[in-house]
C-alpha cells in the first residue's frame, strides 16, 4: 500500500473529506490530492506529522516497517547497520531511512549507527511534540445553576445541557 493510498484510507475511516483533513494538517487542498493519487511520494517530514496528528495516528503508521532487504540499499554504511541493528525494534520505516539519509548538518553527516539512533529518536520526539501542540484544547466546564455549559460546544447566547 502506497504512503498515497494509507493517507486516504486513514481519512476515509475518519469519516473526514480531503478538505477537512488539508485545513486540520496546514497542507493545500491540491496538495493533498498529489499525495493521495500518488502525484506526490516523498513529503517532507514535518508535513508527514502534521497530517499524522490530524489523522491521530503517528508518523510510523504512514510507513512500512524496515526488512533487513532495504536497509543496505543506498544507504550510508552506519544508517544500514543502525537499521538492522535497532530499527525494527525503534520501529524505523522506510520513509525515515529516506529522511536520514539525507542529513547533512554544517557539512557534518552522522557516521556511527548511535549516531542515527540519537537522530531518529530526537526527530521522533519532535514529530511527537508537534502532534500534542497542536491538539486543540478542551475549555474548562463551566456549572451555572442546572445547566452544564461546555464552552467548546456553545455560541455566544446558546446553552447546551449535558445529558445526564
């Protein structure tokens, strides 16, 4: 299954549009679109968490587990050996090997696998962090005599009563 076709069924099982999905991940709407149709295959990192958070489901999902086959394929000796070595156990997918494979900090790359393992659990931290920033957050409720007031649901002028 394509990273395409995971994006789509996970909206689709949200019972979400392609248009509600791209305003919750901060994408375009035809962007979106390229990423579903296949138009688009390898986003950026940061756009792969925040459409992670709007689906709720984390980066991870939107790949397929790395197999011992694909991780010495043109990939810097030190990030196969941390892929064989730790990544099935970090759960490391494909799309991440692509990500690190190309980091490149003031002309310095990493070259020991602990060094890409350091790598992809700060980048994994990160993606986490932006997924619980931009949860909305629920306002605190509010008791005004018999009525519940939940302001998230409410307009200004309008009650809602909690069921009891």
């Amino acid at each position: 299954m394509t990273l395409g076709e995971k994006v789509q069924r996970f909206r689709t099982d949200r019972g979400m549009s392609p248009t509600e999905l791209a305003k919750a991940a901060g994408i375009s709407r035809p962007y979106l679109w390229q990423l579903e149709t296949g138009g688009k295959q390898q986003p950026s990192f940061a756009v792969l968490g925040r459409l992670a958070c709007a689906l709720g489901v984390s980066v991870a999902e939107f790949g397929d587990p790395i197999v011992e086959s694909i991780a010495g394929e043109d990939l810097p000796t030190a990030l196969a050996a941390f892929a064989k070595g730790r990544g099935r156990e970090l759960g490391v997918t494909q799309g991440d090997l692509e990500v690190m494979k190309n980091i490149n900090f003031r002309g310095n790359r990493p070259t020991k696998p602990e060094d890409f393992e350091l790598l992809f659990l700060f980048l994994q931290k990160w993606a986490q962090k932006e997924h619980d920033a931009s949860k909305p957050r629920r306002q605190p409720t509010e008791v005004s005599g018999r009525r519940d007031v939940d302001q998230d649901a409410c307009r200004p002028g309008k009650t809602r009563r909690k069921r009891r």
